[in-house]
C-alpha cells in the first residue's frame, strides 16, 4: 500500500514539474491547408509575392527560398522558389533544411521560460546562481578606440536571467559591436556555430570574464546572452541542451527535422549558404561535420521551415498545437509583451522574451503586437496575434544584401494583401 501511495505521489509531483506535452504521433496536428482568396490574398497579391521572392533570386541576393503564411492555423501559402545548392542545379522544395542561426533564440527562450513555470528558475535570479564565474564582472568605463585598451569598474547591477532574456545583460556579439570586436577574440570564446571540440560547459564560464559594455538593463544590445541562456538550461534540466529541446519542444510539436546537427540520413536536404565569390570558406559545414559538441542556443539551430510553423503556431496559440502545449497562456502573453520599457530595439520595436515586439502599428500596417525574429542566414518568421497569422521565409544566403528588402519587403507584401 505505501508503496501505491509513494507512486501516486511521484505521478503527481511530475505532473505539477513538467510541461504538458505529448509525442505520440496520432496526436501531432497537421496544419490544413486553405484557400488564399478566403483569407484575402487573390491572384495578383499572390502574384505580387512570388514576383518579390523572384526578384530576389534574380537579383542574385538569394538562391532560392521557402515561404510560408498560415492563418487561423491553416495554411495559406507554401511555395519553395529557385534553388537549393551554389551551383543551382537542385529546386528548392519546402521540406529542405535550413541553417536558423538566431531563430535558435526563441527556442531557447521557450526552453527557460518551461523552466520558470516549473519553478526551477526565477526571471530575476542573479546568473552568478547558476555560474559562479559571473560572480565579479566588470563593466567598461572608457574605450580607446586607437588602440582597443579599456578601463573597467565593478558592476554595479548583477546580470540576471530577465537581462538575458531581454538582451540588456551588457554582453555584444564581435561581429556585430566594435568594442565587443576589438575586445572579445584576446578571451578565446566561441560566439556562435562551431565545428571544433567545444562544449557550452568549457565555453560559457569564460564569458564571466567579458568586460560588459555597459550595466545590466541600462542599454538594448544584441548579444550571446542567449547562449548563456542555453547553458543555464543545461545546468538546471540536467540534461545536455540538443536532449532538453528534443523531449520538451521539438517531440511534442512534431518538429521531426530540427537539430543543432543532422543526421546522415538528412544532411542531403541542407540548403547550401548562397555566398559570393569573395566570401567561399566562411564556416557553413557545422551542421554535418565537425566535433558536433557545441549546442549553440543562440545560433545553432537547423531546420525546415514547416517545422518553424509548428514551433510557432504554437506561440500564437497561447503554447499549445493540439493537444501538446509548451508552454502556458500567461507565459506566452510575457514572452509576447514588451519587457525593456523604454528602451528599443529597433525603430518602432521593444523586445519580449525570446523576440522583438512592435510598439506601435507602423507604415506598412503591421500591428501592434506583432513579434517574431531574424536569423543570420537571412530568414525570418513573425507571428501577429491580432490577425492570427504566421509568416515564414527561410533562405541562406552570406552576406544577407538587402536584407530588409528581401525580408521585410516579402512581409509587407503578405499584411497589404491580408489586410485588403
């Protein structure tokens, strides 16, 4: 009898820890598909995105693309274009393989957030908890830009797990800041993607002794925070990150083609970077070759992009796709809600956990509210709760030209023809 009562107990305690989800594959919801002209996109606005997706592969900014809308969870749009390898000898087709690069953030920003409704992790804890290295960081007080020599000052705000959500932790990335760049190679830190023998175990602690370019909250910077982020997850969930995703997110969803690297038996559908003649040799393999020991939360990710509708169709429905749920309503409504103030991310942009929000509706009709985030390689996804609608388009390309355009021009496109 005691030893039915210890079972139910321990049933109980479980239920109460984890996420609700499920990986049965009778109860993984398929997204039906659905007529354009029902949801407002006719012949010529439908034509008017093609042609803008066409153009960009002409204009040799890409070399192909998938693109994606959904609405009311059904889709409305799913086209690949152009094509999938350097040599553009293979058609792009929708179940190819993308590199995410920083879409990787807002799964892993999902990951923490399961952790906090589990109760195992507190938004405001101090990151030093979790890695003791980050105990006694120093905040840069001036810069010489001649000579790239800084002085520093004890931090006066600890760095917590909100600043890191919310890329205010004082952390850059290299390629991106100037001070972080002059500065961060002389500590031998792996920023992203790696093909070399690195751990985030081995790789993280060292980011303790990073001088911050500024306090804890005090500014906006797109940073590493989030690869801190998956680290963090690591050590409460006990688990190496690439498991942790698989068993709480990618399994539950159904997202059956997401990894930080491939298997074999799924390398061939990898879409090639699309790069010019000057930039052959930038690092694009780690997918497929290498050490594959570097879980990068911040950009390691890879994927289709039907496999990001399901990740997030399942934000816009307040956590859940079916029967599994991720996350819970109230948790998705803080990750949907601005949480830097007045700060900004961009013109017209605040920042939620794991995503940029608009403040405000802008010149193209996007919506308040409407969220979602950019990845390296030149894809894109934003969610817009008030029109229950997902956009995706997945290239790879280095360097991203015209990134906006291409982009931002193909979500523009997609919101006229909605709206009209």
């Amino acid at each position: 009898m005691k030893q039915f009562i210890s079972l139910i107990l321990l049933l109980i305690l479980f239920s109460c820890s984890a996420p609700e989800t499920t990986d049965s594959p009778e109860e993984i919801v398929i997204l039906p598909s659905a007529d354009p002209a029902a949801y407002g996109l006719d012949a010529d606005e439908i034509s008017a995105i093609t042609n803008h997706i066409q153009w960009a592969i002409d204009s040799q900014y890409i070399s192909g693309a998938v693109a994606i809308v959904a609405k009311n969870d059904e889709v409305i749009m799913e086209e690949a274009f152009g094509y999938s390898d350097q040599e553009k000898t293979r058609a792009m087709k929708t179940d190819d393989i993308f590199r995410l690069a920083s879409m990787s953030k807002p799964v892993t920003s999902t990951a923490i957030m399961q952790l906090v409704e589990q109760g195992l992790i507190n938004l405001d804890d101090p990151v030093s908890k979790y890695i003791p290295e980050f105990a006694d960081m120093e905040v840069i007080q001036n810069f010489n830009e001649a000579d790239s020599s800084y002085e520093t000052a004890p931090v006066q705000n600890p760095m917590t797990i909100h600043h890191l959500l919310t890329h205010t932790s004082g952390f850059a990335y290299g390629l991106f800041n100037p001070v972080a760049g002059a500065i961060y190679p002389d500590f031998g830190i792996t920023e992203a993607w790696s093909t070399d023998s690195v751990t985030l175990a081995t790789n993280i602690p060292k980011f303790g002794e990073l001088p911050l370019l500024h306090e804890p909250g005090e500014a906006w910077t797109y940073s590493v925070s989030i690869d801190v982020l998956g680290y963090i997850v690591e050590i409460v969930s006990g688990k190496p990150l690439d498991e942790y995703f698989s068993e709480n997110i990618f399994q539950p969803l159904g997202m059956d083609d997401t990894y930080f690297y491939l298997p074999d038996t799924k390398a061939d559908r990898l879409v090639d970077v699309w790069v010019t003649a000057d930039m052959q040799g930038f690092p694009t393999d780690y997918p497929v070759n290498g050490a594959q020991t570097y879980f990068a939360g911040g950009a390691g990710l890879a994927g289709t992009a039907e496999d990001y509708l399901r990740f997030a169709s399942a934000l816009l429905n307040k956590g859940a796709l079916g029967d599994a749920r991720i996350l819970k309503p109230e948790t998705v409504d803080m990750m949907f809600k601005n949480q830097i103030g007045e700060l900004r991310s961009g013109e017209g942009q605040g920042f939620g956990y794991g995503g940029m929000v608009l403040i405000e509706e802008d010149e193209s009709g996007r919506n308040a509210g409407y969220w979602g985030w950019d990845g390296f390689w030149q894809t894109r996804f934003r969610i817009d709760p008030q029109n229950d609608m997902v956009l995706i388009l997945m290239t790879n390309a280095y360097p991203a030209m015209r990134f906006e355009d291409v982009l931002g021009g193909y979500g523009k496109l997609v919101v006229k023809g909605i709206e009209n």
